[in-house]
C-alpha cells in the first residue's frame, strides 16, 4: 500500500536536479478528463431539452435558461479563478471546480422541477468555470518548450471533442436508457468521472509554483469584470433582444470599461490588478486573444446551423446529427496531436495554414448542401468535407493557445488562461447570435437550405477575419 505520507508534498514543474517532473503527464491527463467533463456539457444537454420539458412540464423561458444559464455562469468565473489558482494554488481550485461541478451534476440528475434543474445549472457553470483556468495554468506550470506544445495539442483536441460530440453522447444516452430517465444520466454520467478525476488530482497536480503570498486578490476588479462579462453574455445567450437585452449589455460594456481604468489605478497605487495591462504586451498574447474570440465564433456556429440544417430540413434525428458532424471531431482530435508538435518550430504560420483548410472545408460544404437535395443520404456527402475542416480546425486552436501563451509568466498563467477562455466563450455567444440570426432569416418561409448556406457563408466570413488577424502576426513575427 502507498504511503500516503510519501504524497504530502506537491509536485513541482521540475524534481530537484531541474529534470521534468515524472508525473507531468498524468498530472495532464488528469486536467484533460475535468475539462472535456465540463465542455462536454455546454452541449450535450441540448438533445434531451425535448424529454426534459415533457417530464418536468418546463417552460420554453426554464429550457432556455437550462441551456444559457451554464454559459452565463461559466463564462462569470473564467478570469477570477484563474487569478486564484495563481495566487492560492492550481490544484486547490482544481478540486474545489470539480467538487463543485459534481455535486451540481448530482443536484441536476436527481431535480424533481425545472426551477431546480436552472439552479443546478448555474452552479455547474461556476464549477466548469473554475476548473477550466486551471487546466491551461497547469500546463504552462509543468511543461516547456516543445512538450508544452505537445500538451497544448492535447487540450486543443480535448476542446473540439468535446464541442462536436456531445450531441452524440446525449442521444446515445437517451437512446439507452429512455427519454423518460435518459435525460437525468446526461448529468449522472459525470459522477464517476468528477469523483475519479478529484482523488487523482491530490495525487498528480502541482502546488503553487510561487511561494510568495498574494496580499490583495483584486476583488473589486473580479466584481467588475464579472459583471461586464454576465452584461455583455446575458442578451446573447437569451437571444431575446428585447428593450431590456439592450440596457443590460450597455450596462456591461459600461462595467467592463470601468473594469480597465479601475485595474489602471490598482497599478498606479501599486497593487495587485486582476488582469495585468502588461500581460497583452507580451509577444503574441493580444493577437492570439484576438484570434481565439474570432475564430470561436465561427467555429462554434458550425455546429449550432448544422444541426438545425439536418433536424430541421433533412429530417435527422439528434443523435444522427449529432454522427454526421463527428467527421469534424475527428479530423480536429488527429491535427491537434500534430499541430502541438508543429507549432514550437513554424509558428503562426501552423495556425494560418489551418485557418485556410478550415475556410476550404466549409466553403465545400457550403457548396455541397446547395447542389445536392437535402435527404437520407446528406451526412454521406458532408463527411469529406466536414473532416477536412476539421483537420484545419485542429491546427488552430491549441497551436494558437500555445502561441498566446508561449511567453505568459508561470505566476500569471491561470489568469491569461482566463481572459482567453473568456473571450472564447464571449466569441461563441457572438457567433450563434449572428449566425443564428442569419440563418433563421435565410429559412423564412421553410427554405432550410437557404438558411444553412447564409450560415455558414457568415461562418467563413469571420474565419476569415481571424485568417487576416493571424497573417498580420505572422507578417510581424517574421519582420
């Protein structure tokens, strides 16, 4: 039996003669299954909306918030735990997200009305919220140079799994077990994974990589920029845009504004901000921030007009929707590997390269869709496609992640982990807004073909614009 003793020391990024620490891989893979476990759940919660309205008698506003509330929360406390794990350990807030997330799945398994299942919700989203800082922060903390790369290709490929796959795993769990008690084991399923993913982090994580106490967590910052994120989320998310949508997200960019001179002034005296200005001056930060709010959202919006394409006009059922864009996950899981690889060596010039595969992918579906009548047969002619984009998709996101972060301070790395995970979740919002809108308005009438082809064109459209913003990088890396 192992001496619990010989555990009573963290590990460290390095052992004692500078070696790497032996442990940095599980310590990874440990951080990888609580983020895919709370990724996954943006998603997989929205095939079972339909049993969970027939058994809890929930209304479409209670549906709705069962859906947005997670992302509202999640997104919340992003920055803020990230900052915490930099200043009180990584694995401590590791533990106490995961604890929190797994408690909340159980409370949402077991919810006997709809107003119980919302609140569960909400603090699920705060538990994944802070769980997912700390995953980016243990990497830049236990890895370096190119096998941080390597680990970064991991998370990239655990991101876009998690995206494109839980409408699979939803409707394979509804499929099992029943629409009457299915939709409860799409949140069961995370008990084992949340109580596992716990007991092996106390053994494999770090500690805190900086032993100097932290006097002032910024908790007026952390207030601000909350409440700006939750402002500029909320009309997003409801996708209601009435009157009060409007004076909520102007309240929220007036927040986040008054966020930035608020931090300037914790500098001036000499504190410590929640975010440090200094942090967007170091090389490749800003634009690779710039890139990931962008890309997201395109990349999220891929998914969303996909499926109400192959439900809403071909026919599909969820979980066959759900099969016909796997190709993409795929594709994205095998070149996340590779493109953590490339990156330590080529750059940029990887992210660019897949910016332009995926742009290629999706302009071919696009073209596919409008050549082809939608039918039983319409998966068969997207496969290719949606595989080729999703190659390129996973020579962006870790490899661009890895690049924001490459030059990132270890004592900051919760934090930077943070805003870009923020600005993934407030480009993922913008994307199935705009996207959303565009193709609701291409199918007035009924014409669902015309409203996946005026999604997915906006789609390519901002990929585009993150192709442009990664050229320019690239263009002034190499000068």
């Amino acid at each position: 039996m192992t001496d619990p003793r010989a555990h009573a020391h963290p590990p460290t990024p390095s052992t004692g003669d500078g070696s790497p620490d032996p442990r940095r891989w599980k310590a990874l893979g440990v951080c990888l299954t609580a983020g895919f476990m709370t990724l996954l759940d943006v998603s997989i919660v929205n095939v079972a909306l339909p049993s969970i309205a027939d058994q809890l008698d929930a209304s479409d506003a209670a549906l709705q918030w069962v859906v947005s509330g997670y992302a509202l929360t999640f997104g919340l406390v992003l920055v803020a735990a990230g900052r915490l794990g930099d200043a009180r350990g990584r694995r401590t807030l590791f533990v106490v997200g995961v604890v929190l997330f797994t408690l909340a799945s159980l409370a949402a398994g077991l919810a006997p009305t709809a107003e119980w299942l919302v609140v569960a919700r909400l603090v699920q989203g705060v538990g994944g919220g802070i769980v997912n800082p700390q995953v980016s922060g243990v990497i830049q903390q236990m890895f370096t140079g190119a096998e941080r790369g390597r680990a970064f290709g991991r998370l990239g490929a655990t991101i876009g799994i998690s995206t494109a796959i839980g409408p699979v795993l939803g409707g394979v769990i509804l499929a099992v077990v029943g629409p009457e008690e299915g939709w409860r084991w799409v949140f069961l399923v995370n008990l084992p994974v949340g109580a596992l993913a716990v007991l092996l982090s106390l053994r494999y994580l770090p500690g805190r990589a900086d032993p100097e106490p932290v006097k002032d967590l910024d908790a007026v910052g952390a207030l601000l920029l909350g409440g700006g994120v939750v402002g500029v989320l909320w009309p997003l998310v409801s996708e209601s845009w009435e009157p009060v949508d409007a004076a909520v997200l102007a309240l929220g960019l007036v927040l986040l504004g008054a966020f930035v001179g608020w931090e300037r002034r914790v500098v001036a005296r000499g504190g410590t901000p929640m975010v440090r200005g200094s942090l967007f001056r170091v090389p490749g930060y800003a634009s690779g921030a710039l890139l990931g709010l962008v890309y997201f959202s395109g990349f999220t919006g891929i998914f969303f007009v996909l499926t109400l394409y192959l439900q809403g006009e071909v026919g599909y059922s969820p979980l066959l929707a759900g099969l016909v864009i796997t190709p993409f996950a795929l594709g994205s899981a095998v070149t996340s590997a590779v493109g953590g690889r490339l990156v330590s060596g080529r750059g940029r010039a990887v992210v660019v390269a897949g910016l332009v595969v995926v742009i290629v992918g999706l302009v071919l579906t696009d073209v596919l869709v409008r050549v082809t009548d939608a039918g039983p047969g319409t998966g068969w002619v997207l496969a290719l496609p949606l595989l080729l984009a999703g190659l390129g998709s996973g020579l962006v996101i870790s490899p661009n992640q890895t690049l924001a972060l490459e030059h990132v301070p270890v004592g900051q790395a919760g934090a930077a982990g943070g805003v870009l995970q923020t600005g993934q979740r407030l480009g993922s919002a913008v994307g199935i807004a705009a996207v959303g809108a565009l193709y609701f308005a291409g199918a007035a009438g009924g014409d669902g073909t015309g409203g996946v082809t005026h999604g997915l064109l906006a789609t390519v459209a901002l990929l585009v614009v993150a192709l442009g913003v990664g050229v320019v990088d690239l263009v002034r890396r190499r000068g």
